[in-house]
C-alpha cells in the first residue's frame, strides 16, 4: 500500500492547562501569519476570554511553531486538547459561534490567515501534564499505517527504551486524525521533549526512528518538526 507520511519538527507553548492534557480530542487550527511574535501576544491575551466561552469543554491550548516541514513559510498551529471528543466538538461549536468571540477574532484578522482546521482523537496519551508556559520541542510524523494498534505498540516500546537509556524526559503521543479533510483517518505520532537541545539528543543516540515506518509498513516518510508552548491550564474533574 501507497502512503503519505509527513514528518514536523515544532517548537511549541501551553497557554492553558489542566491535568487532563491526555484527553482524547485535539483540535489544530493551521493559521499563516508573518508576523508570529504579535500572533502569539493575541494568543495568550485573548486565551482568557477563550476559555469563558469553551467553559469545561476544553482542558489545555497552546501554539506550535515549526522549525521544519511546514508546508508554507509562515504556518503555526493553534490547537486545544478536550477531555472527550464530545466536548472537543461542543468546544468548536461554542468558540466558532461566540459573538464575543468574534469581535476578538476581528482584533487580528489582518495579521493572519486560517488555512485549515483538524480534529484528532488521542489514540496513545502524554506520561505527564504539561505545565502552563511550559516550551516543548516536537518531532511528529504523519502516515497512514496498515495496522494501527501494531504502531501504536511500536511506540509504546520505543517510549520505554528511550527511558531505560537515559531519556525519562522524552515522551511519545499518537494521534488519529478524525472526520474529513486530507488527514482524515491518518496517524501521527509525535515525539516529544523538554527542549531542542534534549530532542536532537534523542535522535543523536537513537537512529530507530525508520523502525516506525516499518512497523506501519509505509513507504515513504514526509517530515514536520516544530516547537510546542502550552499557554493555559485549569484543573477539571475526572
């Protein structure tokens, strides 16, 4: 089988949180904008009104920011983790309808363009909550595999040898893109560290990273890195 894989490296950054950040919706709004300093002071200012209108409906937003593999210069990724994928779809209701909302939006409109938006299910959850301004770096990569449950072990495992080999900080999450659009359906599993300094370390030491297209038997990879910020958190009951 003939398959699309796409690789990011990312820089990302937790604007809010809670401890439910392996909660099983996550949203991805793909925007472009040239200028991300000022996107991201929106972001984070505007997060609070956000939240009033997604109430319990989201536990965690935050910004990635790629370091390679956009797919235009100038795309970031906004994104909000749910604690059910019910609330994830309530939550896009809510904030795309919120009057608001709306008039916030408008603050930054000429600034930036929406170029796609995502919903996942979290198929393999985080060992660990983020923190609030919390920067991660990520390496993700984007594949159809032919069994699902076999990859997902595949990292499972590659997660507990990185740990027992002097990586407890790195962790690995799998996502499964939901509905329709071009990723619909397709996997991603990202590695995930505490800096780009620790996950160039990782693959310094650790060369594996072809045994995830194996265990999906998918023919050839495609690359996104990027930097991670969680932005905001709030504790919701489990």
């Amino acid at each position: 089988m003939k398959s699309l894989k796409k690789y990011f490296t990312l820089v990302g950054f937790l604007i809010f949180s809670t401890q439910l950040i392996a909660g099983p919706g996550l949203s991805v709004t793909t925007i472009n904008t040239q200028d991300a300093a000022t996107y991201t002071k929106w972001l984070t200012e505007s997060t609070p009104k956000f939240m009033e209108a997604y109430g319990e409906t989201v536990a965690a937003t935050g910004i990635c920011s790629p370091i390679s593999g956009a797919e235009n210069e100038g795309d970031h990724y906004a994104w909000s983790i749910a604690p059910s994928m019910s609330s994830l779809l309530q939550s896009e209701v809510k904030f795309w309808n919120d009057k608001s909302i709306a008039k916030t939006i408008d603050k930054i409109s000429s600034k930036r363009n929406i170029v796609k938006k995502d919903i996942y299910e979290i198929i393999k959850p985080a060992k660990r909550a983020y923190k609030v301004g919390e920067t991660t770096a990520q390496y993700n990569l984007l594949s159809r595999p032919n069994n699902v449950a076999e990859y997902v072990k595949t990292i499972e495992a590659m997660e507990a040898a990185a740990a027992q080999n002097g990586f407890e900080d790195i962790q690995m999450v799998v996502f499964e893109g939901f509905g329709a659009g071009d990723w619909a359906r397709m996997v991603m599993a990202s590695i995930q560290a505490p800096s780009v300094e620790r996950l160039g370390a990782f693959f310094d030491q650790n060369r594996s990273w072809q045994s995830l297209g194996k265990a999906a038997q998918i023919e050839r990879p495609v690359e996104l890195p990027s930097q991670m910020t969680l932005k905001h958190q709030q504790h919701h009951q489990a």
